[in-house]
C-alpha cells in the first residue's frame, strides 16, 4: 500500500487534468540491452492517443512502462521519469498494484477469467481492492458494460461464463473489466488485431466515448485505424520517439522524414 506520508494518486473526483502524462528521458534496458531511448512525451487528458512504428520499435515497451509491467520482467530495468497527474509512478512510495488500478490496460489477445461469469469478469478488479456490498458491485458492473457497449448484449446473460461470448464481445468485456475500478488511463495494445472487422469497428466507436472517461493509449499497427480513432499519433523507430502530433499533421504533414516515409508505407 502507499505510505501515509506518500503522495497518491488521486482516486475520487474527475479533475481537469485527471489522467494527464507525461514521460521524461524514459529509458528501458533488458539486461545490456536498450529498448527505449530517452523518451520525452506529454499527452492531453482525455484524448485518444495512437502508438505507431515498425515491430519491435518500442510501442509497447512504452506501454507496459505506464503501469510498470517491466517490474515483473527480470532484469528489466527502467530510467527516467513517467508523471501521472503530476506524480512520478516510479517513486518508492507508489505501489504497483494500486497504481495498476488507476492505469488499466486491455492486451492484444482478449483475457476473461475462463471460470468465471460474465458479471464476475466485471467485477474482478473490484472485489480485490475489498469491495463487497453486492449492490455496489452490481452497479459498478452495469455501468462498466455500458461503457463498453456490451450491456445491451449480455444484460440477459450475466452469469453464464464469459468464454461463451464471441471473441469481440470478450475483448469489450476486457475493457469493462478495466473501466470498472474507474482508472484515469487506458492502455491498450493492439486491441483489434484478433478480431473480425465489424467487431473492430465497435470497438473504435467506443474509443470516442470513452475519452470522455480515461485517457487512452493505444498500440496500432494498422495506419488506418490510427487516423481514425486518435486526437494526437506518436511514430516510435528503434526505441526513439520520432515524432508526436495531431494525428492530421502526421499523417498529412509530418514534421520528419522519417515519419513521411512510414506513413506512405516506403518500410515498416
């Protein structure tokens, strides 16, 4: 837990700049090997913020940094500095795990609890952190599944297992699970590449609402995708960040040659 004295993240409220973050030199080493390479990056609360570059270019080694996945890869090791609100996450005083709640994050892959039910899918995260009163879960569930547009669709089938869902379905119920602890950021990487095509378009619909909730981050190899869903792009190359804009200017007018070059589709 966070130390009395610590500061914390703040948990209750919606504040103006409630999930704003920025990275300052961030650097992560494997071992003797350099991942990513003095990252400076502040993006806007409540914004939808796309994560572009070749395989292997440091998308998502800057995504598992947010919510400090490295500190359960041995030998990972970060530098630098990531503030969220204001607060460095990487402090002695910050616990992973509460952080975690406040930086929920959706994998490329969709991940329910295959033994559990749809409801209890939902109300996973909150159960740990010792909410109890079944009403409270109740609701906290509906309104994540709201969020995620798939209340309409499971209302009437709220505990029957969650793997009896489509795989669409199951990936919208991995971000309600997320969206139910209330976090300020929303991570997720690559969340459409399973998936069919009209369940992708549900899934970057949602995108526009949710802004209005979390900051998200999203990992994208698909250009197209990109453009359309994110306010602001960055274009990562070899463990730098290249360039960080509007997504129009970066996709109409970059400022480097570089990112020119991937957007046209010359590499990558």
């Amino acid at each position: 837990m966070l130390a009395p004295s610590a500061p914390a993240i703040p948990a209750d409220g919606i504040q103006l700049d409630r999930g704003a973050l920025s990275a300052q030199h961030l650097q992560v080493f494997y071992g003797r090997k350099q991942a990513l390479f003095d990252v400076d990056i502040d993006l806007t609360p409540h914004t939808v913020n796309a994560l572009i570059g070749p395989s292997g270019c440091g998308k998502t080694t800057f995504l598992r940094a947010i919510n400090r996945l490295h500190d359960l890869t041995p030998e990972a090791r970060v530098e630098g500095k990531i503030l969220l609100d204001g607060i460095d996450i990487y402090d002695r005083s910050i616990d992973p795990v509460d952080l975690r709640r406040r930086v929920g994050m959706v994998f490329q892959k969709p991940n329910p609890f295959p033994t559990m039910s749809v409801v209890d899918n939902v109300t996973a995260g909150l159960r740990l952190t010792g909410v109890r009163h079944r009403g409270k879960l109740q609701e906290a569930a509906e309104r994540a599944l709201v969020q995620a547009a798939l209340w309409d669709e499971v209302k009437d089938r709220l505990r029957q297992p969650a793997l009896r869902l489509s795989g669409g379905q199951q990936q919208r119920l991995c971000i309600a699970r997320a969206l139910a602890v209330e976090p300020e950021v929303l991570l997720m990487d690559e969340p459409t590449s399973a998936l069919d095509p009209q369940s992708t378009a549900r899934i970057e619909d949602l995108l526009g609402s949710l802004k209005q909730q979390v900051t998200v981050i999203i990992v994208t190899h698909n250009m197209q995708q990109a453009a359309r869903i994110s306010d602001t792009t960055a274009f990562f190359l070899a463990g730098s960040l290249v360039e960080l804009g509007p997504t129009d200017a970066i996709f109409t007018n970059p400022s480097d040659p570089r990112t020119e070059a991937y957007v046209t589709g010359r590499f990558g």
